[in-house]
C-alpha cells in the first residue's frame, strides 16, 4: 500500500539524511526533477546512493556551461546567473517538461516535483564565499495546482568540497520538509539545518507560496529566520514578502530609522520626513539609489518577555500598508547595524534616532565584550560613511528641547563626543513639528488597548483607519467590547 503524507509521526531522533532520502524514494507517487547549477549533483546524489530512485527521480540535469544552460532556461536581463530569476526559470521550465511528458491519465497518482539550485561556492581566492538560491515547486496531491519553498543561503565554509556537501544535505532536508511537514511549516524551516552546524549555513530569505501555504505569512517565517538563529538581519516589502537584503541594499544609500513602531505615530513620520529630506541633499545621494529601512531589533521585540508574534505581525502590516520596507535584527548595538550595511554597500548611510537613541550609543556598557570597547565600536561606527540625524527631545515640565548642543553623556564620553559631533557626524533635524513631542508610541498604545478617546489625532493620516480595519494592536470598537461582556 503506498504512503501517504498525512498523518505523519513525530521522530524520536533526527532521521539521517539517508533515510529521507529513501522514504521519499519508496513513495512511489512522488516523482520529479533535479536542475542543479554551479556546485554539482550534490542534492540528487543523495537521492541515488539511498537505493530505489528509479522510481522518483524522472531526469537530473546540471546545466553548467553558460551558453547551454542560457539556451535551456533562457538569459537574465543582468547576465547573472545565482539569482532568484534564474531558479524561477528553471522550475517553470523542469515543471513543464514533466507535465508535457508524463500523461497524466497512466500516472493518476503521481506528486510531481521539480527541485533545483543555483549556487557559487567559494572562490579559487577565498575572497568570495559563496551563495545560492535553492527551490522546490511540488505537489502534494496529483490534481492541486503546485506550491513552491523558495530560499536564499550564504555559505560560511572554506572549501568549495565542504559547500557542495551542506548544499546537498540542505536539499534533501527541504525536499523532505517539503512533502512532510508543509502542514508545521516552522518545523519545516528549523528541520532544514537537520545535520548541518549553524556555522556553515546562513538562510536570509524565505518565502512560501502556493495552495499548501496560503495561510503562511512570510513576514512571519522571516521572524523565524532571526529566532532559529538562522540570519541575522532579514527585511520584507510593502507586498509582505521577503526581500534578499543584497538586492535592495547593493550600492545603494540607506537612511535607517530604528524603533518600536507600536503603533507608527506622527513622530515616526515626521522624524523619517524631515531626515529623508536632510539625506537627500548630502552629496553623492541620489533618491533612485537611496533605500529607506525602518527597522525593529529582536531586543525590541523582547521587551516584555517572549516575542509576541501577533504584536510583530501588527507592527509589520502597519508599516507595510504605508509602503515602507521593514528590516528586523538581532543587531542591539548601532554599531553591528552599521556593519551589516556596509557588507553591502560603500555609498552614505544615515541613521534618524532621537536624544535618548544617540545617549545610549555613548554608553560604556553595551561594548564591554569589545577588546577595543568603545573606541572599537565607533570606529566600526563612525569612521564609515554616516551620519546621525537627531530628533529633539522636549522636557515636559520646563518646556526645554534637548538636541546635540546641549543633551548630556557620560564625563567620560564628552570630548568623544564632542569629536564626533564637530566632525559633522550628528546633525540635528531643526525644520521638525514642535506641536507633536508630546505624542509616544506606549501612551498612544494604552489608549488603543482601553478604546480611550482620541488617539487618532496622535497618529498620521489614514493609519488609524487600517489598525480598525485590521484590528491590529487589540483594537475593539465600543460596540464591539459590549457585545463580547454580553457574551460573558
């Protein structure tokens, strides 16, 4: 009797990859292609050293010559080859060969798949360490319209051998993931480093689609990505989907604004506004090639113990049905930000922060895992193209604002930061609205949580409209909060 793919039990141990490879083998109706580039068979080779592929695996296929593989699937726009485009030709065209010639009324049963990468691995200098895209588009029944895994991965290892190896175990565990656990698709993401060491690998982009996954929101699986350790950095468009962070950052100029968008006040705004438009005017920032993040960290996200999915998920289609790009980090530190930019791009950077923002960075304590301590960080910091757009602050007692001239650091930090400051790394954001530094994200929050009068007018235009449309924030309407007491 074949197997089917439900009800499919928990291992008490982590199989091999040996014994993916032959369960999905023996499963006479999953039957598909692998389209490999760049480091080799290595995923399929698995497959035919576990035994009985003769029955899953319809052709195999590594496409390495350019010019051949440019006459199979087509050319890139860009004459690229490692890139998402070409993984997606190579599916679509592997899937319609299969479904030209295979007939479907002698195979009734029959899950067809196609799996494919391309990859570079690491280069004959070691300057280069190497990345690929790898996808599966599958199906689960043999009359559902196909789903597709795609993911983005940076190699961490020395040699090209020990790349190869990894990619191949990667490729079996999403193929496995794929047909198994599609139905525990956060299993199925951390079950892809099954018998790979987090040090060899880095996944930074993952999106899910298809009939399988229409309830996964992949802003969600990108939080994964930052929880399981996998990356530490990954950002998301307007559209909700993931974005491979070298495509949007590479040579471009990035204005970065950190906080906790909960939810995005007229403050938010106004800071991004007001510095966005200082940017623009900073030489060599041309607005077709400057980026705009905002960004949240994990600690943010952590503030109030375990990260609250719901609460990120609320932030997150806030910011995007206003049509801003969205990065979440594990970087605490500015500094490691700053770093991570810079892995992408040698053009300006610009980070919006306020007072209290800029007080922290001067702040000993959060560079005592230095050996350089403080004097490290900023020169991992400082010494790159950036500049520091400050927000004021205003005391609500005395009235008085606190900008660069006159906010206070640690004594020991002062001429430090009086370095940095006359060296025009901090500019202040003078042409700001004094009429809204009243206005704080958990005030605004409180009143959403109680239905308290208006919190609207806090916020910019059209954004209350969408936290009641989509109730983010635990937002109720009056009627709505009798009706649930009635209940009770």
């Amino acid at each position: 009797m074949p197997e089917t793919l439900s009800g499919d039990k928990e291992f008490e141990n982590i199989p091999s990859i040996k014994s993916k490879a032959l369960r999905i083998n023996l499963n006479e109706n999953i039957y598909g292609t692998f389209a490999e580039i760049g480091a080799g068979q290595e995923t399929v080779r698995n497959f035919f050293r576990a035994g009985g592929a003769s029955g899953t695996i319809a052709k195999t296929i590594s496409a390495y010559d350019k010019d051949f593989s440019d006459a199979i699937y087509g050319t890139e726009d860009d004459g690229r080859y490692v890139t998402e485009s070409r993984l997606l030709k190579m599916l679509s065209h592997e899937i319609d060969l299969i479904e030209e010639r295979i007939v479907r009324e002698n195979h009734p049963n029959k899950m067809f798949f196609a799996y494919a990468n391309t990859v570079a691995t690491i280069d004959f200098a070691k300057k280069y360490k190497g990345h690929g895209w790898v996808g599966i588009r599958y199906q689960t029944q043999a009359d559902e319209d196909y789903s597709e895994i795609i993911l983005h991965i940076r190699f961490k290892e020395n040699e090209a051998v020990l790349q190869q190896n990894t990619l191949g175990i990667l490729g079996v565990n999403l193929i496995y993931g794929a047909y198994y656990k599609y139905d525990q698709p956060k299993k199925l993401l951390r079950y892809l480093y099954d018998h790979i060491d987090k040090d060899k690998i880095e996944i930074d982009t993952i999106n899910f689609s298809g009939p399988k996954f229409k309830e996964v929101d992949n802003r969600l699986m990108s939080l994964q990505l930052i929880k399981n350790g996998m990356t530490d950095a990954v950002i998301f468009g307007p559209d909700g989907n993931n974005i491979l962070p070298a495509r949007i950052l590479y040579k471009k100029n990035i204005l970065a604004l950190r906080g906790s968008f909960r939810p995005v006040t007229k403050v938010n705004i106004d800071m991004y506004e007001r510095s966005y438009e200082m940017f623009l005017k900073e030489n060599r920032v041309e607005k077709d090639r400057t980026e705009v993040i905002f960004e949240i960290t994990l600690s943010n996200l952590r503030a109030e113990g375990e990260i609250n999915e719901q609460d990120f998920m609320d932030r997150a289609k806030l910011l995007c049905s206003l049509g801003h790009t969205v990065m979440i980090s594990n970087f605490q530190e500015y500094y490691k930000l700053v770093e991570y930019f810079s892995r992408y791009t040698k053009m300006r950077l610009g980070l919006t922060m306020g007072v209290n923002n800029l007080v922290d960075i001067f702040d000993e304590k959060y560079y005592r895992h230095l050996s350089g301590g403080i004097l490290e960080a900023f020169g991992k910091l400082f010494f790159k193209d950036l500049k520091v757009y400050l927000y004021p602050m205003r005391d609500p007692e005395t009235g008085e604002y606190t900008n660069s001239e006159n906010l206070k650091v640690h004594p020991r930090m002062k001429e430090l930061y009086k370095f940095f400051k006359y060296n025009g790394k901090v500019i202040d954001i003078e042409d700001f609205n004094p009429e809204i530094l009243n206005i704080f994200s958990r005030e605004v929050l409180a009143m959403i949580e109680e239905d308290r009068d208006n919190w609207e007018e806090m916020l910019p235009s059209g954004v209350s409209d969408i936290i009641k449309e989509k109730k983010l924030f635990s937002y109720q309407s009056k009627p709505q909060k009798e009706a649930q007491g009635a209940a009770k």
